[in-house]
C-alpha cells in the first residue's frame, strides 16, 4: 500500500550505512532529529511553487539499502516525480522510502546525490509532471516516451456510466441480439449504459437486491458487494420501473425508499414515466407520483406519457401494447437519447467498438467529429447485459413468438475486465472521454493488454475538407509499445473532440483485446459545458400531414404509402385521436418541402418538427399474420428466402436513417440569403425530429423555403410542423 506522510514521517531517516557510518544508536537520534525538522518544514513546502524550491529530499533507507550517490540519485529522482504530481511512494525492495523534500539532514553522500540529481539530464524536471519532449515516431507523429509517467488513471470500474433501473420493459428480452433499447441508447451516446432490468420486478425488490449488496436473479447470477457498489456510483441512475408494484400506495412507498437509498449511496437521480401503457387510473397516478418526488427530492423528470399518448399502440408483430421490440424499441431509446444530448458530457468514460463490415479499411473507418451516428453507422459496440430472442429471424412476432423464447447475452465489458478479455474484429475502436481538454492536458496514454500488431490515432486536421458529407481527418499510425498508446501535447491537439480520444487497433484475423485503462494529467481537471438550446412557442405557422403529395412542393416522386401498421401506433391526425392515414416516403432525390410566408422579428427562429421513422419491411411469416399486404412484408417462409440474405434487420446492422432538413429564409430585400442543412437521427419507429432555423434579425416580411429528404436510404413521414419560437441557451 502506498505510504502516507504521516507513515513516512516516523520512518524519516534510516542509517545510511557505511557511507554515513553510524551506529544503531546514531541512527535513532537522527530519525529524532528529523521528525523536528519536518514539523517546520511542512510549512514551507506549503507555501512553495516549486517543492525542491522549498527544501532538500531527506531519504531513509530500508536498511539495507546500499546508499551510494549513484542509487540515492535515482531515489531522488523518483521521489521528485512523484511528489510533483502529488502521488505517495510505494517502497519494494530496496527502494528509497521517502517523505519529500524537507531539509533535514547533511553529509557528503546526500549532498552529492543531490548534486548529481541536480545536475543529470537525464531525469525530469521538478516544475511539473515528468513527461519527456514529444518525439516523432515512424508515422511522423508525435508520441510520448515509453516511460512517461502520469498523474491520474482510470478504468472500466471507475467510468461515468448511465444505469437503467427497471422490470421486463427494461430487460429487453423481445429484441434481437445487440437491438434492445438499452444496446441502441448506448450506441448513440459517449456513456456507457447498463440496463438492470429483471422482468417481474417491482421497486421494492430492487431496492433489496441494493440493500442486501447482491443480485440473485437466475440470469444475473450473483453479484459481489463490491461491484453492485461500484454500479451504484454510476453518473446518472434512471428510474423506469411501475408495472408490477400493483397499488399506488405500495408504488409510493418503494419509490421513496429507493430514492433515499439510491442517494445514499451517491447516484445521480433522474425519474422517468412510462411511454408504453396502457393509460390506467393506476399509471396515471405513477406519472404524477414521479413528478411529486421529483419536486420533493430535487430530481429531474424524463417526460414518456406524452409519446404514448401520440402513439397509442395496440398489440401486433411489433409490440403487445406495453413492451417493446427489436423495431419499437424506438420509443425509449429516442427519448432519452434527446435527454442524455442535454446532459453534461461524461468525464471518465471507456467504450469499446468492432467495425461493423467485413474487408473495412481505413479509409472506410473515418466518422463525422463529434457524431454517434456516423461512428455507430461504422462501428459496433461490444454488446451489453440483455436477454437475446433464440430466433433472430423471429424479431418482427412479437405476439407469435414462444414465451420464454430468448437467452441472456453477457454483458462484454464485464468479460474485458476478465483475465482472458475479448476477441472482436479485424479493427476494434477505443473512445475515452477525460476529464479535461487538449487545453490543460499534459499527457495522456490509453493502455491495453491486446495482441493488436498496429494502432492508430484519428488526426481531425490531416485534410481540409469542404463537403460536410465527408468525414474529416484520416487514421494515422502511432506509437504502440508495451501495451500503451501515448499522447503528447501535440498529439493531443490534433486528435481531441472536446474532451474523447479515439484509438483504432488492428490485427488480422482478429483483435484480443482486455483490462484498457487511461492515464492523464492535467494542470485542470475541467470539461467546458454544452451549450443548449431551448425553446418556447411563439406562433403557428404551418401543421400538415403527409399522406399525399399535393400538400406538399416536390423534388422527384417521394411514394404515397398507406402502411398496414397505422391501426396498431402511428402518429396522431392533429387536433384528433386518430391515426394519420398514409405517409410519403422521400429519398436523397425524393423530396417535399414548401415555402412560408413569414415576418421576420427579432427572434428569427423556426422550429420544424417531422414525425418520421425509417421503415424496413418487416421480416416474419405471413401465415401468422395474414391480414398484412404481401407487397409490404418479406414472407420469411417463402420459398428461398433466409435470413442472412432477405432481412433487412440483423444484428450487425446499423438500423437508422439521416433526415436531413435543407432551409432558407429569402427576404423581400438585398440581403444576401444562406442556406441552412442539419442531419438528424432516425429509427425504425415513428419518433418526433426537431430543427431550428434561425434568420437574420430584422421586422421585414420574407419566406422560409424548405425541403426534407433522406440521404442514406427512405424514410417515411407521418406530419409535419413548422412554428415561430424564441430560442434561450442554458448550459450543461
């Protein structure tokens, strides 16, 4: 263990043996001596800028020690490098046991040691943490030496993680491998998430399973005190859980009780009500439970009642009304998604990935700065804790599927803190998030036991590029030795997104990959906040659905499609509880789009919101569900259809599409007028799409041009809305 100041303070000085020739009696006298002089000491080493600036090294042996200017030189050097960066000694052996640099005793070899310390290029400089120059490796990158040292680390057990505490909703066990909703979420934020969902659960027994230190499910197995602690300490805690507490006032109860021991034990807590139900006198009761505690505890609210109530889902392929599948998955991960983009970025995170495609090369790895779609639409990540379905083929029965029809994935990362790690692909992508900036960031090393024979660093300004549809940067080789990857200070400007890091390794055949860990050190630990913004309505400009292309300016032919699906949840006609009756499907060339009169005021803001979703036809046997239109479905039994071939969803897929909304705000006058383009995220359900557009200030009337399409494949649109808003920034 290492040695604290007080621990030293009574080991202060040692004989030093031949060279200082004292007896067993000399050297009590003097660790006495020592203990008085550090007590002064202290006090000046306080004040000091520098630590050698304020005293001398007192060194003790272990005595045995051979004290020789040589060694005591070494010692000094060590101990200098530690104390700079404020770390302990840990003495092994016959290493030097030392407290700091106080003045405390003098002799000819303490005296040369410390000279020769002084004067040897060879060890680092006392003024701040002792990282060598950058050196220019092969690549002609900077890297830093192999024998840096650094201030702080962090591993898998210490990352901020997003818990999902819950019942079946949560546990997934309907999806297809690496598909639940908790996989998807994870996918499109730098946390990582765990989904601690049990189906059957109530709060009361989540809150004993946390009392009791352990989880003693069949599928969990069991759970040391220490690693559901560590859970526990997560970043953020998000409570989803309701459908079996059976009365309010048991719901009350195990609430409150699991919010005060949650808190206890130091979590983040954010409560969330139910998207999928079925509307009852008891759920709805919940909601405002979740609200009442939130006030009374100081939590915030994920709001989910509202998208169940534009849905209103019935039983079908899809869903039994309450529970979620492989596609519908949609409505929990998209809502959170949208949250967790106005959460504060994690500061220390971890989160490993395998490229999606066999025979991917570099030049196919590259992903947009600082986007989760384009990352996961290249990159997969290693699976997470969840029931898998035995039959992906059967991801689209959900009412036809056998109860009991699923088996629990590992979760990956529990496996890569393992002693024999992971194997994934040819290429497999670290993301480390840090708790500070290439601003304040001395170094940084990402270290992995990996039989990976190449690594690569993402250099964001290796090329200039214009069109944003093109990554920017290029993989550039990097110093790989010993298990680590190294970032120097110009390492680190070239490669940072804000606060992550990104190491791409390879091998051949397959990368092993187990126990990554980060070191940095930083002269401030301090990640800058994300800007926010937020709107409330001023007026209503346009609300429209999108059955029929009339209504609508067009690029191309988009398809007029009455999907068979609407009765059982699709978005509602506006200002009715009836669902919309058709849809249009828009492609890269495809599109709809129109042209609003508008007055620019001051705010200049347009809010256009799309409720959209990318549909692949869904893959199931048409005897089970007859009714549907066989031109809309694949029948999986029909003759020499498989799944590998002819489903459009399998567990390697990236199963999103871009919306992309391109917008101008034309003026009656000579101002010169910009073209505004923003991408969003869509899944294979409907889910609400929001963009701002924002317009010069002004009091003069103008037009705001429009127009949706989908560069990367078909969506579908249900309705759109376009409003006047005044946009407010807040920070996170």
């Amino acid at each position: 263990m290492p040695k604290t100041i007080n621990v030293l303070k009574a080991e202060a000085i040692g004989p030093l043996l031949s060279d200082m020739q004292m007896n067993v009696d000399a050297a009590g006298a003097a660790r006495g001596f020592a203990e008085i002089a550090l007590a002064g000491a202290e006090a000046a080493l306080a004040g000091a800028e520098v630590a050698r600036d304020a005293t001398t090294l007192i060194a003790a042996t272990s005595g045995a020690y051979p004290s020789t200017p040589d060694t005591l030189a070494n010692a000094i050097a060590e101990a200098v490098g530690e104390l700079a960066v404020g770390n302990t000694f840990t003495a092994t052996g016959t290493d030097v046991d030392y407290i700091g640099l106080y003045k405390v005793l003098t002799g000819p070899v303490a005296s040369d040691a410390i000279a020769r310390y002084a004067s040897n290029a060879n060890f680092p400089a006392v003024q701040k943490p002792p990282f060598p120059a950058p050196i220019v490796d092969s690549a002609g990158y900077a890297a830093d030496a192999v024998n840096a040292g650094y201030k702080s680390s962090f591993g898998l057990s210490d990352c901020d993680r997003l818990v999902l505490w819950g019942d079946s909703i949560t546990e997934g066990s309907s999806a297809m491998q690496s598909k639940s909703w908790a996989a998807v979420l994870g996918s499109l934020t730098p946390y990582r998430v765990q989904g601690k969902g049990i189906s059957g659960q109530d709060i009361g027994e989540w809150y004993r399973r946390l009392q009791d230190n352990r989880e003693t499910n069949a599928q969990y197995g069991t759970t040391s005190e220490a690693d559901l602690n560590n859970i526990v300490s997560g970043q953020y805690h998000v409570v989803i859980i309701g459908q079996n507490d059976g009365s309010i006032s048991k719901y009350r109860q195990n609430l409150r009780s699991f919010i005060i021991l949650l808190r206890a034990r130091g979590a983040e807590i954010v409560l969330m009500t139910m998207p999928m139900s079925s509307g009852s006198a008891l759920e709805v009761a919940q909601h405002h439970l979740c609200y009442a505690f939130a006030a009374e505890f100081g939590l915030e609210v994920i709001e989910g009642s509202s998208r169940r109530n534009e849905l209103r889902f019935n039983a079908g392929p899809f869903t039994d009304g309450v529970h979620v599948s492989t596609k519908t998955g949609v409505i929990y991960w998209s809502i959170m998604a949208d949250w967790l983009a106005r959460a504060p970025r994690p500061r220390r995170s971890i989160k490993v990935y395998s490229g999606r495609n066999a025979g991917a090369n570099l030049a196919t790895l590259l992903f947009g700065l600082g986007d989760d779609y384009e990352l996961s639409k290249v990159f997969k990540e290693i699976d997470c804790r969840n029931p898998a379905i035995n039959d992906p083929a059967e991801y689209d029965e959900y009412t036809k599927r056998a109860p009991g029809n699923s088996t629990w994935v590992l979760d990956q990362y529990e496996s890569l803190r393992g002693p024999n790690g992971i194997t994934l692909g040819d290429y497999v992508l670290i993301r480390a998030s840090l708790p500070a900036t290439a601003a304040t960031l001395e170094g940084a090393a990402i270290e992995v036991q990996s039989d990976a024979t190449t690594a690569y660093v993402l250099d964001r300004f290796a090329n200039d590029v214009s069109d944003s549809d093109t990554p920017p940067g290029e993989w550039r080789a990097a110093t790989y030795a010993n298990g680590h990857i190294r970032f120097g200070r110009q390492l680190l400007l070239q490669t940072m997104s804000h606060n992550e890091v990104f190491v791409l390794l390879h091998r051949s055949g397959g990368v092993t990959l187990g126990a990554p860990r980060v070191h940095y050190s930083a002269t401030l630990e301090q990640v800058p906040a994300r800007a926010v913004r937020n709107t409330l309505p001023r007026s209503l400009i346009r609300e429209a659905v999108t059955a029929a292309r009339a209504n609508f300016d067009v690029t191309g032919l988009p398809a007029e499609v009455v999907p068979f699906d609407l009765t059982i949840g699709a978005p509602r006609l506006p200002g009715t509880t009836s669902p919309i009756t058709g849809v249009l499907e828009i492609t890269n060339a495809n599109k709809i789009g129109g042209s609003e009169a508008v007055t620019l005021a001051q705010t200049g803001t347009y809010k256009v919101t799309v409720w959209a979703r990318y549909w692949p036809k869904p893959f199931f046997n048409h005897a089970h569900y007859p009714a549907w239109p066989a031109e809309q479905i694949i029948d999986r039994m029909a003759p020499g259809v498989t799944f590998e071939a002819n489903s459009p969803v399998q567990p390697h897929t990236w199963d999103m599409r871009r919306l992309r909304l391109t917008a101008e705000v034309k003026t009656l006058g000579a101002i010169p007028n910009v073209e505004f383009r923003q991408d969003k995220t869509v899944g294979m359900y409907w889910m609400p799409v929001s963009f701002l557009v924002d317009a010069p200030p002004g009091t003069r009337p103008g037009f705001l041009s429009w127009s949706l399409s989908c560069p990367d494949g078909t969506i579908q649109l249900g309705k759109v809305k376009i409003e006047e808003v005044e946009a407010y920034v807040t920070r996170a």
